[in-house]
C-alpha cells in the first residue's frame, strides 16, 4: 500500500534532458536547480521510467545526490508543438512516504481497554466504504489510525492520498483536490492531476477538518454528495469511488453550535466516529510503547528514566513522547537512555483559566523550536548529509525531514 506525501514537477526535452525542475524538487534531491537543468533526466530518474516515457503514468524512483532512491508515481504529459511534434514531457512526481505493513503501527500496542475498544471498531468498520470520523488531541496518532484502518481494508491496495485541509484555500480548493487542464488558466501550461483522482478506489483523507475555513467545507460538502467533480478547464463530468476518512482535534458538534462548522458536512463525515484516548489516560502503554520505539535504534532505557516517563502528563501525546525520545537517542552516547537525556526535552504549554480547568492546544516554545533545528542539525551532521540516514536516526520520514529542513533554512547547508 503506497502513501503519497509531496508532490515535484520537472521539464524534459524529447532527448531526455531536463529543461526545468521546481527548486523544492531540486534541493529535495540535494541539488540546486542550476545543477540539474542541462543534465540528462537519468541523472535524478531511473531507467525503467525513462524506458516508458509515453506511458502516462510510470511506478518508479528517484535518486539524490548521495545516491539514495525514494519511490514513488510519475505522471507524464507529452508536449506537442502547433504542428503535432514532440517537444518533450512535463512530469510530475508524487512522492511515496513509504510502504506500510502493520509493522508499523506499534504506536495501537495496549493493554487499555479503551483503546482496544477504539482498535476493534476500527477493524471492524475498515470492511466498509462508510464514511469515518476519527477525534483526538493533538499526537494521538489520527493519521496513523488512519492508515491502519486504510490498510485492513477492501481497498488497501490502492493509494490513500492526504490531504490538509486548513492549507486550501477557497480558490486553491478545486485545483488541488480537482486537478486541472492545460490552458485553464494563465500559467497553466501544462495539466495537473488532483488529488482525488489520485485517490480513486483508494481512500481520501482529511487532515483537521476542523480547521477548514467554511467556504472550503461549502465545496467539500458539494463534491461528497455524488463524489463527482471537473477538472478546471473541462466540462466533462468525472466520477470516483473513494472511502473518506477525516481527523479532528476537537469537538465539531461544538463548533456546529457555535456556527463555524457546517452541518450537512459533519452528516457526511462522521456516520462512524473514533475517538482515541490521549496517552495520560493510557499511562500502562507507556513502556511498551517506549521500548518499541527505542529497540528500532538499538537502545535501551533505564528504569529511573522510564519511571520518570511514567509520571508525565503529556499534553502532546504520543508526538510529544516520540520527540523527547528522539531528543534522548541524539544526546545518549551509548546504548541506554538514562534520565538526563529526557528532562530538559519537554514541551512547554500555555494554560488557560477556565471553568473547567482545561488545557490549551500544545505549542512549541521558542526554545523546544531551537531544540528541534539542533537535532536536525546534529542528525545530518553525523551521516555528512545523508537525509535518509538522517531520518533514520531522528526517526521520521524523508519527506518530513525535508520539510522540516525547509521550515528551518537548513537545506541551503545541507544541500549536499
């Protein structure tokens, strides 16, 4: 089952060399956009899909500049002079995150009752097409629970396409989910599949629907209703069969109350809601959870460090437990973690006043920021730059460290 996370585009001439790369795409792979453009496509593009270049869709990969190869789909358009000759391709590359295999969901590892409540409705209703709702706090895992139901499903085989909602736009709604056609509009020079097409017998999901402003919950609602949509510049009707699945930090039936969240939407998301319980309500996990994460890089954790752990309250969750034991990983010298490494990795939270005594939403200080850019750092520093090496070591994927590396200005230092 494949995962698709960011998207990059290039240009190639009809003798395969590339004529243009987004910068994302070039600095992804280590490079510079002026260390690409001239260059034969097969320097960054595998053979295979080079072999098949008329095809318009190619499974295959890319390579860095370390010669790492990461997977993932190509989308080919052939471009046409006036007279009908072939000028060459504009190619879009959707990343794959990685293959998932259950495996990989040691994060559902319990013994409390609630969440295996939550894991056995999961199973259970992944059989069906329904429409599923899936509430948490912050870094309880909904993207993972996701995925895990995605891949206990009819339709694991097929791609499941993430989708942040908060980021779209009213106007950028219909060319991300949609997809468009050359001469759609000006700059659109070349077509662009969207995102539910990429989805299609496959799952959607919807990433903090919450957070969608509600013009965009006006156009997700319409387009739920039949599943059908047009492309910009085309009048041709498209149907697609995909399962939704959305995640939420908070209460929508709250929001409905206060009118920021549409009705007929939550009907159409929520005919099965998950709730995961936060990880100060699953504290027997705790170690189970830690040793798991922590066999995966070879080291150990000693008792006073556990129990420590243990007495935690964790706002964040399983993001922030992950992340304090990431931290400890990097500054631990030898195979155990013991209680200095851990206590100066927290969050820290703002807490709010109320009648209910409740606690605001996570967020990072300035100095948790600082924290998480020197780990990064260090990482990249101790495999000279191999982002796959890098990740490994921070325990995230490529494509997350990439973009952490892009929020921190580090990919001009790293680019090699």
């Amino acid at each position: 089952m494949k995962v698709f996370e960011e998207s990059f585009s290039l240009l190639i001439n009809k003798n395969l060399f590339i004529q243009w790369i987004n910068e994302d795409f070039a600095y992804y792979l280590g490079y510079t956009k002026d260390d690409l453009i001239g260059k034969s496509a097969s320097y960054i593009i595998d053979t295979n899909v080079l072999n098949n270049i008329n095809l318009s869709k190619v499974f295959g990969k890319v390579k860095d500049s370390a010669n790492n190869s990461y997977s993932g789909t190509f989308l080919i358009s052939r471009i046409l002079d006036r007279h009908g000759e072939l000028k060459g391709y504009f190619i879009q590359f959707i990343l794959e995150s990685g293959e998932l295999n259950k495996e990989d969901f040691f994060i559902f590892s319990t013994n409390n009752q609630n969440m295996k409540k939550v894991l056995d409705k999961a199973l259970l209703v992944a059989q069906s097409n329904i429409p599923i709702l899936i509430i948490g706090e912050t870094g309880t895992g909904k993207t993972s629970l996701a995925k895990f139901i995605h891949i206990n499903s009819g339709s694991g085989a097929f791609p499941l396409v993430s989708v942040n909602l908060p980021s779209l736009s009213e106007e950028k709604f219909d060319i991300e989910m949609f997809g468009y056609e050359k001469g759609a509009f000006i700059g659109a020079n070349y077509s662009k599949v969207g995102k539910v097409e990429l989805a299609n017998n496959g799952t959607l999901l919807l990433e903090n629907v919450d957070e969608a402003s509600t013009p965009v919950q006006s156009k997700l609602s319409s387009f739920l209703e039949n599943m059908e949509y047009e492309k910009l510049g085309s009048n041709k009707l498209k149907r697609v069969n995909i399962r939704v699945i959305s995640t939420s930090s908070k209460d929508l039936l709250e929001k409905i109350k206060d009118k920021k969240f549409k009705l007929e939407l939550y009907y159409k998301l929520a005919v099965i809601k998950l709730e995961i319980p936060p990880l100060r309500e699953r504290r027997e996990d705790i170690p189970t959870l830690v040793n798991k994460f922590l066999s995966q890089r070879n080291k150990q954790i000693k008792p006073r460090a556990l129990k420590y752990l243990m007495e935690q309250e964790w706002y964040g969750n399983l993001r922030e437990l992950f992340s304090v034991l990431e931290s400890a990983v990097i500054l631990s010298k030898n195979d155990f973690i013991d209680i200095q490494h851990i206590t100066d990795q927290f969050y820290t939270f703002k807490e709010i006043t109320s009648t209910k005594e409740e606690i605001t939403e996570p967020k990072l200080s300035e100095e948790k920021l600082f924290n998480e850019k020197e780990r990064i750092k260090i990482a990249l520093r101790k495999t000279n730059g191999n982002r796959k090496r890098a990740a490994e070591l921070l325990g995230i994927s490529v494509p997350t460290l990439w973009r952490k590396m892009k929020k921190y200005n580090l990919l001009e230092e790293f680019k090699k």
